[in-house]
C-alpha cells in the first residue's frame, strides 16, 4: 500500500469535494475508507495499491473533473 496527499488549486465549493470524493473512491484500487478531501487546504490524501492502479491514473481522474493538481507526494505504508 501506498499513501498519497494530492495538493490541488483552490477548491471553491462544497460539491467540489463531493466530486472529487466520489471519483476518487471510484477507482479501482483506492481504499476507499481512507480518502479524506480536505476542502480548507485544498488538498486529498488516500491510500491506494501501487499495483492496481499508479498515482497518474488518480491525478487523471480528478483533472478530468476540471480541477489542476499542482503536485503530488506518494510515500509507502
């Protein structure tokens, strides 16, 4: 397992996060009880299998959204 915090532009409403909360709990390979969406600090860390899915195909799913990740930090767990 891996665990990341994805800092994004500024998220600018509550459905915001709901959007992302949703497709990110989506994708196969995420726990999903561990995805926290921070909306203050415009930031969502999560856990994820690092062989199931990579930290691109999460950052992927959430710029298709429209919202622009500025950067990422993956670390093991």
């Amino acid at each position: 397992m891996q665990k990341t915090t994805i800092q994004l532009e500024a998220l600018s409403c509550p459905s915001c996060l709901q959007k992302i909360n949703n497709a990110v709990k989506s994708l196969e390979g995420v726990e999903k009880d561990s995805v926290e969406v921070l909306f203050n600090a415009s930031k969502v860390k999560l856990n994820f299998d690092g062989s199931k899915i990579t930290i691109e195909q999460i950052e992927k799913a959430i710029t298709t959204l429209g919202y622009d990740v500025k950067k990422s930090s993956v670390r093991a767990i």
